[in-house]
C-alpha cells in the first residue's frame, strides 16, 4: 500500500497516446462539471480529485497509499502557501470594511476618473499588476475584485475583469518567483548557457508585454462592449502600450524580479495623467447590462442574494421608472452624466460591522448630515488612512525581499523543508521527486507578511483588537468553499503529477516535433489551469520544453518563457482563482458562471500566444530571441 513508486509515463500497452487517454480524464472531468453541467466548483474539485485517484491507481497502478499520500501533500500546499495568502489578504480588505475607510479608497478611486471602465483599467490591471509583483498566487484576484464591487461593478463583472487583468503580470509575479523557478529546472535539463533568470526574464519580457497591450482593451470590451472600445481606446492603449513598454525595459535592461512594480507604476501614472487632460463620454446606463435587467426583482432577503448583490435596488428603480448606474455593495447607484462624479444622495458614507450587518459609522452620518445628505470631501487623512494598508504591504513585501533578508529568512528556523511523511516517489532519472519535499516557510511567506500588514493596518485604521479578530473568523467563513476548492484541485494537482499523467500529456505535446514551437505554449497554459500558478507550471514543464527543444533542433530559451507566457493564460481558468473570485463576491457555488464567461478571452489569448511563439521561432521573429 505504501510501496515505492516510479513514475511512469506510458502505463497503457507502452504507448504515451493510449495512456494519454487516460490522463486527459481527470481535467477532462473538472473543466465539463464547472463549465457545462454547472456543478459547484468545490464539487466539481473532489470528484476531479477521485477521478485522478482512481486513474493513478487503476491504470498508472500507484499504490493507493501513496496516492492518497501525494492527494493530502497537495491539499496542504493549496492551503500553505496559496490560502494563506489569499485568506490573509482579504483579512485586510475587511479590516478596512470594518473602519469605513474602503468607502474613502472608492471615491478617491471615483476621483480620478468616475468612469467604471477606466476605474477597470486602473484598479484590476495597474493596482493589479502591483499586486501580483509583490504577492502573486491569487491575491490579486482577492484583492481587486471585493475593490471593484464596491465601485459598483456587478458580481460576475467583477470576477470577470479581475481574473482576466491578472494574465500579462503573472510571468513575473512574486519578484519572478516563475522566472527563476524556471531558470532552476531548466538550466539542469539542459546545457544551453544562457537558461538563466536574467536570458528567460529578457524572453518573456519579449512576449507577455504584446500580450499586455491588448489586455486592456478586453477589460473596456467586457465591461461595456464595443461602445467601451470606441469611448475609452485612448486609455486602454496608454494603460497596454506604457505597460507593455516598461515591462520589456525592465526585464531586459533594469531587474527581472523588479519588472511587474516598475511596469504597474507606470502604466497607472500614465493613465492618471492621460484622465487630468481627457475624459471619455461616460453613459447614464453603464454598467445596466441585460442580465441585470432580466433578474425578478425579489420578494425577500433570500431571493435579493440568489438573484446577487445589486439585483434588488436595480429592478426597484426600474419599476419607477429611473436609470441607475451599476449597483454598489453599499449604496445605491446613481445615473452618472458624462465627466460627471457620482454622489451617494442616500447611503452613509462609512460602514461597520454590527453582529452581521452594515451600520453606518456614527461620525460618518454626522458629516453626510451637514451636507444635507451629500458628502463632503475626504479630509487628507483619511485619505491616507485608507491608503495605508496598501502602502503597508508594498512596504513589507520589499523589505523582505530584498537580498539578505530573503536569504536569511530563507534558512533555518525561518524556513523549513522535509520529505512529505510516507511518500516514496522515484521520477524517470530514478531519483526522488523534488515536489516530495515539502517547504514551509513559516515567517517568509507572503500570507505570513499579510498578516503583519494586518496588524499594522488594524493599528493605523484604529480598528480594535476584538473587531479585527472577528473580521478574521469571518474571512474564513465566508472563504470556506474556496478553501474546500483549492485544497481538492491541489490535490488533484499533486496526484496527477506524482503519478505520470502529467507528463503523459507533456510527452504527448512534445512527440509533435518541430510542430511543438506551436504547441508549447499550450503546456503552460494546461500547467497552469491544473496547479493555479505559474511557478508550479513551470517547475512541472519546464525540463520537459528544453528537452523537447534539443531532440527537435529548437531554441530551448524560446520554448521555456513560452511555457511561462502561455500559463499565464491559464490562470483566469484555474478552479482556484475561480473559487477565489467567487467567494470574494458572493458567488460561491456559482463558479462554473464565471468560468463561461472568460474561457473564450483565456482561448483567445493564448492563441495569439501560440502565434506569436511560432512567428519567433521562424524566420521573420527569430531576431526577438537573445
């Protein structure tokens, strides 16, 4: 039961096509649940998971022992490190619920721009970006999604623009975390010198940034269709075009792990001096979109939160004959002329929790009061408190990552690595997998430094120690079908690996040949919709692209970056990210809605990757390859 295992690629009559079969059933199983028959994302992940088990076991013939053991390794990995981030994010979030000041981050958001799709642009693709070179692994996700509901994006909007902002960043999130994970399991599969972090970094820095000038434009075109692309190209090209062009600067040029920060800054400063001298037409009815208007208008509190948030005062104003902007969390939406800022005429302007609803905070009435219910401006220190958190973590993170403190952080007691108990698993070399080895990196890890940044937020927003507590308790309970999610697809992930299917489909792929320039793209992107990271994706493929690249006579740097590029297409579509989104705007079990809505965008994409990668492995790109 507890038998050594080696790995083994061709289980079924030798042959890697037939076993491929096989392998393909478990994504094959969780991609149909959420996307077609529209089972609940934690469902749909534990029946993936038993598929994958039974496949292991019944044609890879792993033994059931160390099947489960491999299943418990990646359920644990998908809480440590990856919710703990994501918990410990959102955690924060709340904290700034709890003191009203999240209400003063929207307006100063709506301040520079009342338009909600260049509001998309800034927050889900600048702040984003930001966000994903310091944390990665999900928390942008978490973060800009609960940001862009309280701007009055409806829920599935919201989750939508979120996950899809967060593709062009990713190659080089966490300080390139993907980037120099790549570089390690590359560098000892092949002998090329240059599959180093500085070459990959320079490649991928000559792909994702084409990739980010049209990202922009597909958040405007999601958020308000073709009329959002004719009124606002201007600042999605800005946004795309400086993004694009800081990115390729620093990863050539300045510092790999430093690309995402110095792109995100400049990308968001461009965008915000571009709105000081232009203003798009904004429309009344933005953000009123026939899906809202198709909704009942309910009949009581359960059936408002089955129809989602918003859904209610929308249908209410329509019975009366008003247009409404697109609902907020916490006021009513009201119709914006154009260049116009929107006013809450009704909603007091700070929230607290009391037990488990919304109250207004009792300074925060006074002051709407003696405007006769509309706001006054936001002194600047509130201003800055509500900046603070953020400021927090840009801080935190950069200190711990700069170059002694992570390596001692890095080191004993800090960080620590064992040997998953009971798992015996040889690769194909006939050495031990290293993903056997488990890496807790108690302090060093990001969700560790999100609860410091916690700490400090609860500190400077004045939220007391009892409030904070309980914010974090609530975290949990609303989060808890994600955790079930990315647990079980972790699982799923670890199983998949450690037992051979993986790289059943990867030698599949690759016994395309010289075809597989194509194809490689298409790697990542599987690696990355399984795993829910980049890093993880390319610790999975990434030997298997230079090997590939040898036999077949192609540059073994061009198909490693486009392992990275193309995965990180494959992050929108991830079950995680997925359940991460949805928990985070109250769709939790409504994950397979969200996923139809950006399969096509994560296709299409990373068919412009697999171009794109071709192109420069041919004769008129090949130049773009150091």
């Amino acid at each position: 039961m507890f038998d050594q295992f080696p790995v083994v690629t061709d289980p079924v009559s030798d042959s890697v096509a037939l076993s491929a079969i096989f392998a393909v059933l478990p994504l094959l199983t969780l991609f149909v649940l959420l996307g077609v028959l529209k089972v609940k994302a934690w469902l749909a992940g534990l029946i993936s998971l038993a598929v994958a088990l039974v496949v292991a076991v019944a044609v890879y013939t792993m033994p059931v022992g160390q099947a489960l053991l491999s299943a418990t390794e990646g359920a644990a990995f998908g809480f440590f490190p990856i919710l703990w981030i994501v918990l410990n994010a959102i955690w924060v979030y709340n904290l700034t619920v709890e003191s009203g000041h999240f209400d003063v981050l929207r307006r100063s958001f709506e301040r520079v721009s009342p338009d909600m799709r260049i509001q998309a642009i800034i927050i889900a693709f600048c702040f984003g970006a930001l966000l994903e070179a310091l944390a990665g692994f999900g928390t942008p996700v978490a973060i800009t999604v609960v940001m862009l509901m309280a701007l009055g994006f409806r829920p599935i909007h919201a989750a939508s623009v979120a996950l899809l902002a967060n593709t062009a960043p990713v190659a080089f999130g966490a300080l390139a975390t993907p980037i120099v994970t790549l570089a390690t399991v590359t560098s000892g599969a092949n002998d090329d010198s240059r599959l180093t972090v500085d070459t990959l970094g320079a490649m991928v820095g000559r792909q994702t940034p084409i990739l980010a000038v049209v990202v922009p434009l597909m958040l405007v075109a999601l958020v308000d269709g073709r009329r959002g692309i004719r009124q606002t190209w201007p600042a999605a090209l800005v946004a795309g075009v400086s993004f694009g062009l800081a990115q390729f600067v620093a990863a050539n040029y300045i510092s790999v792990p430093l690309t995402d920060i110095v792109a995100a800054l400049v990308s968001a400063a461009a965008v915000v001096l571009l709105v000081c001298v232009w203003r798009p037409v904004t429309p009344a009815d933005l953000g009123r979109e026939p899906e809202t208007a198709a909704v009942p208008a309910a009949r009581g509190p359960a059936e408002a939160e089955l129809a989602g948030p918003g859904a209610l005062r929308a249908t209410a104003g329509r019975r009366s004959g008003t247009t409404t902007a697109a609902p907020a969390l916490d006021g009513p939406g009201g119709e914006t002329p154009s260049g116009a800022h929107r006013i809450d005429e009704s909603a007091p302007v700070g929230r607290h929790r009391t037990g488990d609803d919304l109250a207004p905070r009792p300074a925060d009435q006074a002051r709407a009061a003696t405007a006769g219910g509309r706001r006054l401006a936001d002194t600047p220190a509130e201003v800055a408190r509500a900046y603070a958190p953020y400021l927090i973590i840009i801080a935190i993170f950069s200190v711990a990552n700069l170059g002694p403190v992570k390596t001692a952080l890095a080191k004993e007691p800090w960080t620590v690595k064992f040997g998953w108990p009971g798992l015996d698993i040889l690769g194909g070399n006939g050495k031990p997998l290293s993903s056997a080895t488990f890496t807790l990196n108690w302090l060093p890890a990001a969700g560790t430094l999100m609860i410091l940044a916690g700490l400090l937020t609860a500190l400077v927003l004045r939220v007391s120690a009892g409030r904070a507590l309980r914010a974090y308790g609530r975290t949990y309970v609303e989060l808890r079908y994600a955790i079930v999610t990315v647990m079980a697809v972790l699982a799923l992930a670890y199983v998949m690996n450690q037992s051979g299917q993986t790289n059943t489909l990867g030698a599949f792929l690759a016994a395309a040949g010289g075809a597989f320039v194509f194809l490689s793209a298409i790697l990542g992107w599987i690696g990355v919709a399984v795993t829910g990271s980049d890093t993880s994706a390319n610790a999975l493929f990434g030997a298997l692209q230079v090997q590939t690249a040898a036999r077949a006579g192609l540059d073994p740097v061009l198909l490693a970056a486009a392992n990275s590029s193309g995965g990180v297409l494959g992050k929108m579509i991830s079950p995680q990210n997925l359940a991460i989104a949805a928990a985070a705007v109250g769709m939790a079990g409504r994950e397979g809605e969200i996923f139809r809505k950006v399969f096509g965008w994560s296709l299409l994409l990373l068919l412009f990757m697999c171009v794109l990668v071709a192109l420069q492995g041919s004769r008129v790109l090949d130049w773009m390859v150091p």
